[in-house]
C-alpha cells in the first residue's frame, strides 16, 4: 500500500531544497519503477529521470525525453536498445570504462544517434567509477575523440555516507574536493564539465555541501523505508510504502509467522543497523522480524503486550524498499480521502 499524501509531500519537501539550492533533480526510478511515480516527480519540477537499465529506460521513456542510466552499459544488445532511445530523446550514461565507450558509440553510429556520457568518477563508495582525477582525464579524452558519443560531463555516488545529516560535513567536503580536483583538471586540458550528477538519498538534503554538484538523483527518498528512518533521515511518518500482511501462523510460542518472505520483503538487512531485524512492523512496535524464508517471515512478539491474532492483517515498513517494489506486479495507491487505485510497477523486472 502506497500513500499518496506522504508521497506527494516527500516528492515537494525535496523539489523546494532544490529550487532554494539551485540544483536539478533527476530522480532514480529504480525506487517505484513506476510511470505515474515518474510523472508526479517531473511534475514537480525534476529535469529528467535516472535510471538502472535499458529496459527501465524504455518504460520512463513514454514520459521523460531526458534519461540518465546510471549503470554501466558494456554489452552491444544494451547499448543498442540505448542508442535506439537516443534517436528520440536525450539518454546519457555514466561510464567508467573504454570497453563502455567503445560499445555505446558503435551503438549509436549504427542507428544514427548519439548519447551523452559521464565519467563515472570513484568518491568513495569502491563499487564503479575510475580511481584517480588523471583516470578521468584519459576517459574523458576517449569519448571526446570517439563518433557516436558526447563528453558531457562527471557522475559520482556518495552512497558510502550513512552519517547523520548533522555529520556528513566533512565526508561531503572530501567529495567536494575530488570533484574539484578532477573539473580543474579537465579544464586546463581542454575539457568542460557542463553535468555534474550525484547524490542519494541519505545525503539528498545535504547536497548542496558539494560545491561542483548540479543535480541530484536520489530514489528511495519518494517512498522512504528502515535504512532512512534508522538512518535518521526520515521518521515513520514520513513512510508512503508498507507491505500488507496476513498472520497465517501462532503455532510456535512468542512467535507469528507472517505470508510474506524473502520473495516479498528481499533479504537486505538494515544498512545503519544490521541486527534491527527484515523491518517494522507497524502496529505492534515491539515485534521482531527475526527470519525470512521464501513465503514465510517469522516474527519475535515475546515483547509485545499485545499480539496479532491469526488471519489479522498488519502492515510492514521493509529495510529497503527499492528491491521489494520490483517484486511485487503493482501496488495499491491511496489517496487522502480513502480512494484506492491499482498501479502497475511497469518496470517489473527490467534488469537489463
């Protein structure tokens, strides 16, 4: 169940930063994969959409004419669907790689097209992005003597920052710094940095503390789920999504079972604390989440005063709610006033 009020106030809370701020939203849609989500958030101000992999790409493309896949792209089937997009809007992709080059703009020239690229610069994290400012300069120079391809700028994530919002001061500055170092760098060699594209959602309002940035792409912050909200970014209420459970079991003492398990919450523990459990479970704050299996979530309630019964519905907030929307084939939209409609999660198992 997804709520609309607390999305809509979520989706403005983080379009007002930005405007005071001066920088772009570009949300990742990887979070709702869904095209009316897309529309709520472009209507709101963001500039374009990010998103994982070709196939998102498409579905955001009946809605958006400016993407941005934050991923790597180095197989020629993606590329090509890639290029293919690009002879009808403006599609980027963030690239750490000469091999990633070299196919996007074979790509492209066979379609007769051509995408624009960031190089994906290593702020810390240690997932993708090139090493070093001198690294850049090279890929940098390998899309701008390369057809079919355009330099137009650095990509970064700052996705290793969990700190409290009042803390992240200096790891911020840190990716300030790099981020200048490789722009200056550019630009005594020739080279400009028109885009430069990062963020997440824990350090969403805090993006303006990296000076070079010019938008954002933060995903989870429309819906928000454990990781914010232990994390300190966000309390309950500021939580759009749960997922609506029936207590099928209380055979087993001090101990509910609940129909949904890894297959319907996945199995990510809590990035700022990892023994909290697979969630929360709303109504009865004291219970548990201990296990998951495939169908079963097996839940601790020793602690609670009261206890759901058999055949009770209660309402979970999951750990991480980007992975849990992908399993799921649509989600139930409630407006203020008690409507409810059926969405369908059009980017459903897009993964490549």
């Amino acid at each position: 169940m997804v709520r609309a009020e607390i999305v809509q106030c979520n989706v403005r809370r983080l379009a007002e930063y930005a405007r005071f701020h001066g920088l772009r939203i570009r949300p990742h849609t990887k979070t709702h994969k869904s095209r009316k989500l897309a529309r709520l958030q472009l209507e709101a101000g963001a500039t374009g959409l990010t998103v994982a992999k070709a196939g998102e790409a498409e579905q955001m493309a009946m809605e958006c004419e400016d993407l941005l896949v934050a991923y790597p792209a180095v197989d020629p089937a993606r590329c090509t669907r890639l290029a293919r997009l690009a002879r009808d809007c403006t599609v980027r992709v963030a690239v750490d790689s000469t091999t990633a080059v070299e196919n996007l703009s074979a790509a492209a020239i066979s379609v007769a097209s051509t995408i624009g690229l960031l190089v994906d610069i290593d702020v810390g994290m240690g997932r993708t992005g090139v090493a070093t400012p001198e690294d850049a300069l090279e890929l940098a120079r390998a899309i701008a003597s390369t057809k079919g391809v355009r330099l137009d700028g650095l990509f970064y994530y700052p996705g290793h920052i969990w700190a409290a919002a009042d803390q992240q001061g200096r790891a911020l500055a840190e990716v300030s710094a790099r981020l200048e170092e490789v722009i200056d760098l550019w630009r005594t060699h020739g080279f400009e940095s028109p885009i430069v594209s990062g963020g997440s959602t824990p350090t969403a309002f805090q993006s303006h503390l990296i000076k070079p940035g010019t938008e954002i792409r933060p995903g989870t912050y429309i819906f928000n789920d454990m990781n914010t909200v232990r994390g300190g970014f966000c309390t309950l209420d500021d939580c759009a999504a749960a997922v609506v459970c029936t207590v099928v079991s209380t055979a087993v003492k001090n101990q509910i079972v609940l129909d949904g398990g890894s297959k319907t919450f996945t199995s990510d523990r809590c990035i700022p604390a990892p023994e909290s459990g697979h969630g929360h479970l709303m109504e009865y704050s004291e219970a548990r989440l201990t296990q998951l299996s495939e169908e079963h979530c097996q839940v601790d309630v020793s602690l609670c005063a009261s206890r759901p019964k058999i055949g009770e519905r209660v309402t979970v907030i999951p750990n991480h709610i980007c992975p849990c929307v992908n399993l799921q084939d649509a989600f139930y939209w409630q407006e203020a006033k008690g409507d409810i409609e059926r969405v369908t999660v059009d980017a459903r198992g897009k993964l490549s």
